[in-house]
C-alpha cells in the first residue's frame, strides 16, 4: 500500500476481537463492503484470553434461568447504573448469540445429556456460562474467523476476489477518525506497523470495537493492545464517554512471579469450588457479605458447600459475590496483615476437587501457575491478589443502534462502549456483550451506510493526522529536554496503580490529575528514535496520547463522584449514595478535534427505568438503590 493511499468502503471496524468479528459479520451479511483493521495479528485481539465463558440464559444447567433473572443479576452486579435498556437487550438475545456461534462451528463442553454445558460464576444466579473448559475466548475468535472466511469464499465465488465484501487489514492501528465539513463519519487515518505507511480508509460509517484501557496501570490482566485507542478516538471526534470511574479489579490476578503479576487466575476457579483463604487459614469472605447480598450468600462454609452439589439445599458461597465485593475483601485481609508472603491471599482447588478434574476443568489454570510460578495448583493453594481487569466506563451509545452520541456514523461495541454494566460488570457478561452488541453495531452501521451520503474527509483533516503521527520523528525538543515514551508510559501507570486504583482518596486523585497534566505537557517532548519501520518506541508514543486523556477521565471522573459503587471506591466517601445512581458523567475533551488537551465533565440524568423492568424486583431492594422520587415515580408507573 502506498502512502496515503486511499480506500472506499461501506463500513471501517476498528478491532478485530469478539465486538469487531461479530459486527463485521453482520455488516457484511446487510451488504455492506465491510473493512477490519486490527493493531496486532488477525486472531490475537484480547478476547482471545477469555478464560472463563459467555453468560446467556439458556436454562441447560438449571431450569429455573430465564432472561429476567439475567437482567435482574446485571443490575443488581452494576448496582443499578447500567443503560437498563442495554441490560434487558443482552439478557434477551445472548442465548440465541450462543445458539448461532455452534451453528457456525463452536464446540462447546456438554451436558451429560448433550445440550451446552454452564457453569457459575460470580453474581449469577444460577449457572448460567457456556464454556470451552478456561479457554472459551479462543474458541469464540476461532469460529468468528472461520465465519469470516467462509464469507470470503462466498464473495470468491461470486465476484472473483475473497477480498470484495469484507476484507482484514492486520498489523494497522487507527490514529484519528476523520469526518467530513458537516461533522459526519469520512473515514478513519491509519498505520501499518510492520512498514510505518499512512493510509486512509473512507467510509461514512466506523465501528469502534477496540477493548479496553488496562495497560493505563501498571498491575493489569490486559493485553498490550489495550491502550485505550478506541476512547480516545471517539472524544477526539466529539463523542463522549461515559463513567470512566468504574474500572473493574479482578479479585485474582497472579501476585508472583514479578514478572507475571497481574495474569488472570479465571472466576472459574471459584466457580467450580475454589475457596479463597487468609494467612491464618480462615475463609475469610463470610466476613464481607454486604448488607445488600445478605440474603442471596450462605452463612457458613457448611451451607455454602452444600450448595455446589445441590443449590437448592443453600445458599451460593461469598466466594461468588460480584468482582468488586471479593477485591475489596482480598484487599482488605492483606491491608491488615493476613495476607500471603507475596502480598495476595491463598486461593485453593487443590483440597476441593480431586486433580484429575481439576486439570480437565482448569487445564490453562493448572499449566500457567505449572509454567510461571512453578506452582502444581493440584496440590498446593494459588497466591492471588487484585488486578486491573475491565473498564465500564466507555464511549456513550444508543442502547438499541450502538450508534455514539453527537457524531453521525459513529458507533462502539464490546469492552470500548459505555453503559452495559453499570458500575461493575459480572464474569460472562462481556463475552455476551460483545455478540450482541456487535451485532447491532453491524446490523445498524451498514443500514446508515446503506443511506448516506458518501463525503470526502478534509485534506487539512488528513494532513494534521499525517503530522500528528509524525510529530515523535521530529518533536519539539532534542537533546536532554527529549522524553522517552517508555520513561512516560511506567510514570503514567503507576500513577493510575497508586492514586487511582482499587481504594479512592479525594487528595491521591487530585495528585494524579496534576501528574497527569505534567506528563501530557511532557509528551509534547517525545522523541523516538530510528525510522518508520516496525519501530515499538514510536508506536507506544502514539499510544500515550490516548492513555494520558482516558487516564485523565478515570481520574476527574472518580473525584467528581462523591461515593462508592462498583467497582468505584472512595475511602472518604465509603457508602452508596441513592442520589448518585440517577446521575452519568460524561467525558468531553476540552479542546475538540486538537491533541486532547484536557477533559471535562458533564453530569446527566439516567434515564428511568421501564415499570415492568422494576417489577422484576422486591420493593424493598429496590429501595436499597433508587431515591424515593424514583420508587415513586416507579409505582405510579405500575398502577
Ligand atoms: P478485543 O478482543 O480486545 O479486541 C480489540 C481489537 O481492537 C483488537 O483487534 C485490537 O488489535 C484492536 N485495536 C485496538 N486499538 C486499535 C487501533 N487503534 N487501531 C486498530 N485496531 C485497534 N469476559 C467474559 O465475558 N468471559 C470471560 O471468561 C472473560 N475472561 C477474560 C480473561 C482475561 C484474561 C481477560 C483479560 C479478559 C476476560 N474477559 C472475559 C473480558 C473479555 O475478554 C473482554 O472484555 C473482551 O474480549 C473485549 O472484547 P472486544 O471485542 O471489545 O475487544
């Protein structure tokens, strides 16, 4: 490809992983010309690494599961912030996302009588995840793929080129959506990794499908690819994003080896009869049911155990609280010095299950602690600690198009959309998430495409992303005054490790604000070395742009909120306040269209939730959550 070589298409997904395969599916099944980019290889997004399994309804391992009692689990995990409009969608249609993934291909454990096998999980009523053993994400891109490329073979015989309907750029990373003089969707600006050549994709729609944020900190279970490039080019383009205090802190990530701190230990090892200890051996998670799960968690580890072979019998174990509940437990026995040598707390199978079953169920599980930490968790308890895992917040969407808020072709889907889980996202519910809002995305962008205009980006438009990109080559300082990307990127995540991390306090986050605003005029510094070509330095130069504005909206948004909820913890603010769960706060870069110098805020209202949705709830636990002008308003509604 040649520089700046330009092309037309229908439809531009940015991301390759679950969100992005799923829509481009869909988009080119409408009709549309429909063009992938992804960052790294074809087959190697993040959601690759899911380990544990997709959350849908279908009621196979117990048939009590409906899709209310999904919907009602979301917002109860999301502690009621979700788009409640978003939860009911995916509770509704992710069976049938399942269903249509095994008429493509995916082979899923079973039954004993056959149908798709599920397994529990955190904050999930009953069990309620379809599985691939813990490597479930691998199986889901796989059969995504496949689908791609029998659609390519269709396109082959009709028209002569596999390429025609629906074609993957690999190795290409998105550095600006581009629109055209009225503010709508042109096109996207691009790099090829391996050659360092620009190029430009036209479309009037794009599809952001780009995941998450984690690589902002320095603890994470994330991927490299997670920079957060997909925020940060929607608020470049003048759409918000919403609720970026809500990062989720996976409960266990590894703590030891240094090297592997932060890799995921899945919920599965829970959910199939792991139990989490302190250093003075006690199961220590009954000492932290809170008030609002009371009812729904076992009391003693007699009753909690009786309820994995019968759950019926009694009540789920703590160990299976949603992810927030179980991080701020670990965190807490640790703080008070009953922690394990290396700083987690013990997480055991080894005493639960015997090893054979433990080695079928949890074969990632068993070779990654084997391989990394020289740990046989068949016989001995796995040391696990928190973890930068997931981020709710995202850019603001339609909960019925996915189409962003304020830019006309422009739509998010999966990790990088807002809304879907509220303040904390239960364990499934992304693999889900990213089917059936995928879907939509698709289904929604190429209708768009199919009636609108086709627009030319600006050349001043593609010119300044054009120097943008080159700005590391030739920044504004030489010499001792230049910045090292790699110097910047380690400032930057401990940074957000420290003072914006798993517990919140007003004076950290006004420090990280402030460091952050130094680091940004730092970066106005960086120089890269070397030349176009496959060149790491510069890359991780491109992507601090966007960790330092989504760093930045995690920071001023988790100072503005003035409670704790999901997966936001404050310290100085420790309750649920009723008042901040009809409030979103969203994200706007300050300067619009420029570098993203700055954010600010903008609080709106939720909006209310549907009557019948709210019937699905008790009065009284409905009254843990909502304000009084809610409940009322509420009941009227049902009359
Ligand atoms: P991804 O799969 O990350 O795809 C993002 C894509 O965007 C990639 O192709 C990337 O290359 C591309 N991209 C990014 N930036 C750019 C750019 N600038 N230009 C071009 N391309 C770009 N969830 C569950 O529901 N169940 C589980 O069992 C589960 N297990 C997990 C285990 C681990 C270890 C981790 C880390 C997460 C797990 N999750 C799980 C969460 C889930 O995997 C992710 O939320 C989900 O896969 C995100 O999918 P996505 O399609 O939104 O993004």
């Amino acid at each position: 490809m040649t520089d700046t070589e330009r092309q037309q298409w229908d439809v531009i997904v940015v991301g390759a992983g679950g969100a992005g395969l799923r829509a481009a599916i869909e988009a080119r099944a409408r009709g549309a010309r429909t063009a992938v980019l992804c960052k790294s290889l074809f087959g190697k997004a993040h959601t690759v690494m899911a380990e544990g399994g997709i959350a849908a309804a279908m009621a196979n391992a117990n048939p009590h599961d409906t899709w209310q009692t999904h919907f009602r689990d979301t917002l109860r995990g999301g502690k009621f912030l979700n788009q409640w409009r978003m939860a009911e969608l995916h509770a509704r249609e992710a069976p049938e996302r399942v269903w249509e993934l095994e008429t493509w291909g995916a082979l899923f454990d079973r039954t004993p009588d056959g149908r798709i096998s599920q397994r529990n999980f955190g904050g999930h009523e009953y069990p309620r995840l379809a599985h691939v053993g813990d490597r479930t994400g691998l199986e889901l891109i796989r059969t995504l793929q496949q689908k791609i490329v029998s659609l390519q073979q269709e396109d082959f015989r009709t028209t002569g080129d596999h390429e025609s309907g629906l074609r993957v750029f690999q190795e290409c990373t998105v550095t600006r959506i581009l629109k055209d003089g009225f503010g709508r969707v042109a096109g996207v600006f691009c790099y090829e990794r391996e050659s360092g050549r620009f190029f430009v994709l036209q479309a009037p729609a794009v599809i952001l499908a780009t995941g998450g944020i984690g690589k902002s900190f320095k603890v994470t279970s994330n991927s490299w690819e997670y920079t957060g490039d997909g925020h940060a080019l929607a608020l470049l383009a003048g759409a918000p994003l919403v609720n970026m205090e809500f990062v989720q802190f996976h409960p266990t990530g590894m703590v030891w080896p240094p090297s592997v701190k932060g890799i995921l230990v899945t919920e599965s090892v829970r959910g199939d009869g792991g139990v989490l200890r302190n250093s003075e051996g006690r199961r220590f998670m009954f000492d932290y049911v809170p008030e609002v799960f009371k009812e729904k968690y076992a009391q003693s580890e007699e009753e909690a155990d009786r309820w994995y072979d019968d759950p019926d019998a009694g009540r789920r174990p703590p160990e299976l609280l949603p992810r927030d509940e179980v991080a701020r437990a670990i965190n807490a026995e640790v703080k008070a010095g009953r922690g394990s040598p290396h700083g987690g707390v013990y997480l055991d199978v080894s005493t639960r299950m015997p090893a054979e079953v433990i080695r079928r169920r949890l074969p990632s599980m068993y070779h990654q602690f084997k391989e990394l930490a020289d740990v046989d968790i068949t016989a001995e308890a796995m040391e696990v600690g928190p973890t930068c895992h997931y981020v709710m917040g995202g850019v603001s969407v339609d909960s019925e198009t996915a189409a962003t808020v304020g830019v006309p072709g422009l739509f998010a889907a999966g990790e990088v959309a807002g809304g879907m889980h509220g303040s904390n996202r239960l364990g499934g519910n992304s693999l889900s998430d990213l089917l059936v809002f995928g879907r939509r995305a698709g289904l929604h962008a190429a209708g768009y495409a199919a009636g609108a205009a086709r627009s030319e980006p600006g050349e001043e438009a593609v010119a300044a992303a054009r120097a943008e990109a080159l700005a590391p080559f030739d920044g504004e300082a030489s010499g001792a005054a230049a910045e090292n990307p790699y110097t910047l990127h380690q400032e930057l995540q401990q940074t957000m490790n420290d003072l914006v991390g798993i517990i919140r306090r007003e004076s950290e986050m006004a420090e990280a604000l402030e460091r952050i605003a130094r680091l940004r005029e730092r970066a106005r510094r960086l120089a890269v070395e070397g030349h176009r070509q496959f060149n790491p330095g510069w890359h991780l130069a491109l992507d601090l742009r966007n960790m330092l504005l989504v760093g930045e909206c995690v920071a001023r948004a988790a100072l503005a909120r003035t409670e704790s909820r999901g997966g936001h913890t404050r310290e100085d603010r420790p309750r649920m306040e009723r008042a901040w769960r009809s409030v979103n706060l969203l994200c706007r870069t300050v300067d619009e269209g420029g570098s993203g110098g700055g954010v600010r805020l903008e609080r709106v209202r939720t909006e209310p939730v549907r009557a019948d949705l709210l019937a699905l709830f008790e009065r009284e636990e409905l009254a843990k959550y909502l304000s009084e002008e809610e409940l009322d308003a509420a009941e009227a509604g049902l009359e």
